[in-house]
C-alpha cells in the first residue's frame, strides 16, 4: 500500500493530515490494494465521482464530492480489495481547524447543514455566531463537509486507534 506517510509528532499530536494524501476507498484493506489491478471498474462506478486512480490505485478525492458508502466500488471490484464486512465510516475523522469562519467571528455552518451524521453540531455563545463542534464518534469521515467549506477549514486526521485513560 502506497499511503502518504505520518511523521512521529503528527501521529502523536494527532495532527490533520493533507487533504491530498492517498485515501483508499471505504472498506479498502492495505493487503486488498497490493491484489488492485488497476483496472478503474470502482472508479467508474462510483455514483459521486470522487474516485480517481494515483498511480494505478483508487484514491478517494473528497474536493470532487462525498462518500455514500453504497458499496459500488466494491461491487464492480473483480479483486479481493475489499473486506467482507460493508464499509460505514473511513479510518479518518474530519477536523474544524481555526480558518473557520464561525471561529472569524462570521456566521456559517455550512458543514453542519451538510453532515449526513449529524457529527458537527453548533454551539451558541454571546456576542457571537454559533461555534461548531465535531462529535468524532459520530463521523463517517465521508468528506460532506470538506467540498462545502468556503474558506477549506476542514481538515482530516487519523482516528484515534485506542482511547487513552486520563
């Protein structure tokens, strides 16, 4: 598997990561991508488009639309890329990073309005617009709110792999 990779600070810190490194489409396993033909079947598929082969290996481009998780790619797939089980979130959460016009102190939720999940939510504060808040365990990472953003303030970050007692 081609994958962009994470210096020790971003994965320890949790930083975003570009919002072009190589993201494999949903229930893509790193063992199936090294089976990938390359033949381009899940990329013309894809009812939204936002498959596209970097270097003969699909990629999610997520500036182009979001995910469905319909399983069209895995369905046209003739390879064993896939996992068994349907994919229903990716191995990255989105992020609302400080470019945010809400935190510029200018009304806007267009994220919010465009979450499928409902994972970003809106809280008020005085004297101010609403200021959005990202509930992790709700998001799909399915690149709703990444196209919609005016200002591109959402980011992407690896899932949390365990949780941390404090």
């Amino acid at each position: 598997m081609r994958a962009e990779p994470l210096s020790r600070r971003q994965f320890l810190v949790g930083s975003p990561v570009s919002r072009h490194a190589r993201i494999p489409p949903p229930g893509a396993s790193a063992e199936g991508l090294e089976a990938c033909t390359g033949c381009g079947l899940c990329a013309e598929r894809c009812p939204t488009g936002i498959i596209r082969l970097v270097d003969a290996l699909p990629s999610i481009d997520f500036e182009l639309g979001e995910c469905t998780f319909c399983g069209a790619c895995k369905s046209a797939c003739p390879e064993p890329v896939f996992q068994p089980e349907p994919a229903k979130r990716f191995a990255h959460v989105a992020v609302v990073t400080e470019g945010c016009l809400a935190k510029k102190d200018v009304a806007c939720q267009s994220c919010g309005e465009s979450c499928p999940e409902h994972a970003i939510r809106f809280r008020p504060r005085i004297g101010g617009p609403f200021l959005p808040e990202l509930r992790e365990e709700m998001c799909s990472g399915c690149g709703a709110c990444l196209k919609i953003c005016p200002v591109a303030a959402i980011a992407l970050r690896a899932r949390d792999m365990e949780a941390v007692d404090a």
